[in-house]
C-alpha cells in the first residue's frame, strides 16, 4: 500500500488535467518530433510555484521512451557543473534544469552558448579544448521568468505557461491520485480539497496526504470530510484555503485600509514575504484590493468571507 502522495508519478499527458492549451502544445510538439525523426525542440515552463512544471518535465521524457537529468539551478554554482550536467546527456534524452532563474548569469551564458555550439569548451593539461554534446531536449522551468537573459530565453523554441488550477480540475487531479495510490475517498473529499488548494495541485496534494494522515491516526481506511475539516483545524486552514498568517491578515484590515509595511510589522514577516507569497492570492481571490495611495483594503467579499468563519468557525 502507498503512504505517500509522490509514491508514484504521473507518466502520461493522459493523466495530466488543467492547463489544456500547455498539454495541447506539448503534444504537437511530441507529435511532430516524431513524424520528423528527431528530438523535441527546447522549452521554458513558466508559472507559479507548484502547478505541476517539473511533473510535466518527467512525463515528457515517459512519452518520448529517453533517460531524463534533472538538477536544480541553485546546484548549477560553476561551469565545471554545468558541464557535468551536459555531457552526461545522451542522444534525444531530456534535460530539466528546475528553477533555472537560481543559476548565476555566467552559467546561463555558458548554457546558450554550449546550445549554439553543440559543444562545451573545457581546459586540459594542452590548454583549451571542445567537447562535442549529444542532441538533446533542455527544459527550463521558472516562477521568475525576468531572472533569465534574454539570449537564454530566446533560444527555447516552445514557452509553455502554466496558470492556475480551476476547482474542478483540481478536484479531478487530487480524486486521480488517490485513485492511483489505492486510497479510499467518500464522496466530496476531492471537491472540498480543491476548494481549498488556492487552484494549486501541490498543496492539493498536500491536503490529501494530511486528511489521510488523520484517517489512518483513527485506524480508518476511508478518507472523509470530517478528516479533512479536522486536518484542517490542525493546521489552521480555512474554507477557502487561507492560513493562520492569511486570516490575521485579512483581520488587521476590519478597521479600515493599512499600508503593507504596516501590515508585515503586525504580523511580523519581512514585506517582500506578504507581498510575494500571501497577498497574491488575497487579491486574486478578490478578498483584498489597493487604493490610488497602495493601501491595502478589505473587499466586501473578504468582510463577507470573515463573517462567514466567525458564524461557522468549525468548518476547517
């Protein structure tokens, strides 16, 4: 029996759902690498954190039957790196670089250089000499697409972005997993997960694991929304998903508009952290929005949201 979400990967398109026009895209590329014989033209997988860009990277390789090497940018500190990485690519077989921003610009340079050249340039004991590099597939993958030079991102032939996850297709993905692990699941679990995962499978994923968690903590074999509003109040998740530091947030506004310094000092977290990881989805959702001055306010859909969790504060 698996325990674990990632105890197994996803290895087909066929068992990828949301972003259709990425899988669309990938497809006819695979497509069309087939019928002409060669490997799949280069690509930059682009979106936020968690929607499934290094899942798809792997299944790529699955579809096209070639040896994958993935390595994060942040491991990629020298070109001797980079070079290891590159020549140990066979024919036709795919490379991911995760997180590519992470790599210094020297590296990147070196990068769409070795892929101009087909070949990588190394000192040796009689000086300077090239190396030849097999014909192979890069993926890049990135939540900071401006962190990349231009000449790098130029040379990746397919730009696939990713967005959001709509709640249906979440919940499909998260009811597919639990599938494939052999989890049981009462009616309305996946949806109310989904509900809950800011249209992000990884913490969709994660959510299932942690309702498991409680399931099997009770000696119980079906996973029910009761084990999932109780994994919840565990870790202080709400209905629509927000966390502890997300509520206080949202609270610190009921008496009018604040600045985000302001805000970041109350809840104590450096204001970069608020406005790139919590307020995003805040003002997605339509719960927050800025006046002329970027003061931040309280929608009447976050007062209404607010009202809700005091009046049923047992709904996780």
């Amino acid at each position: 029996m698996n325990t674990e979400v990632n105890d197994i990967h996803p290895t087909s398109l066929s068992h990828l759902v949301g972003n259709k026009g990425v899988l669309e895209q990938v497809r006819i590329a695979l497509d069309a690498a087939f019928e002409d014989h060669r490997r799949l033209d280069h690509a930059l997988l682009l979106g936020p954190p968690g929607m499934g860009k290094s899942s798809l990277a792997y299944v790529i390789s699955q579809e096209l039957a070639v040896p994958f090497h993935e390595v994060l940018g942040q491991n990629l500190r020298t070109t001797a790196d980079l070079n290891t990485l590159l020549l140990q690519a066979e024919e036709k077989s795919v490379v991911h670089i995760d997180e590519i921003h992470e790599a210094p610009q020297a590296i990147q340079t070196a990068l769409y250089m070795a892929l101009d050249k087909r070949q990588i340039m190394v000192r040796g004991a009689g000086g300077i000499n090239s190396l030849p590099l097999s014909d192979f597939t890069l993926l890049l993958s990135t939540t900071e697409e401006h962190d990349l030079l231009q000449p790098l991102r130029d040379r990746m032939r397919l730009t696939l972005r990713f967005d959001y996850y709509s709640v249906e297709h979440l919940a499909q993905a998260v009811a597919n997993r639990a599938r494939a692990l052999g989890w049981l699941f009462q009616q309305g679990v996946s949806e109310a997960i989904a509900a809950r995962a800011k249209g992000t499978p990884r913490i969709a994923l994660k959510l299932l694991q942690a309702a498991r968690r409680v399931c099997r903590a009770g000696g119980e074999t079906v996973v029910t929304l009761d084990h999932l509003q109780h994994a919840c109040r565990l870790e202080s998740v709400d209905s629509l998903g927000l966390g502890f530091l997300e509520q206080r947030y949202l609270r610190l506004l009921l008496d009018g508009s604040k600045r985000v310094n302001v805000l970041a000092s109350s809840l104590g977290v450096p204001t970069k952290t608020l406005t790139s990881v919590n307020e995003p989805f805040l003002i997605r959702l339509g719960l927050v929005e800025k006046d002329d001055q970027s003061r931040r306010l309280l929608t009447p859909k976050g007062r209404e949201h607010l009202l809700q969790a005091d009046h049923n504060p047992s709904v996780g």
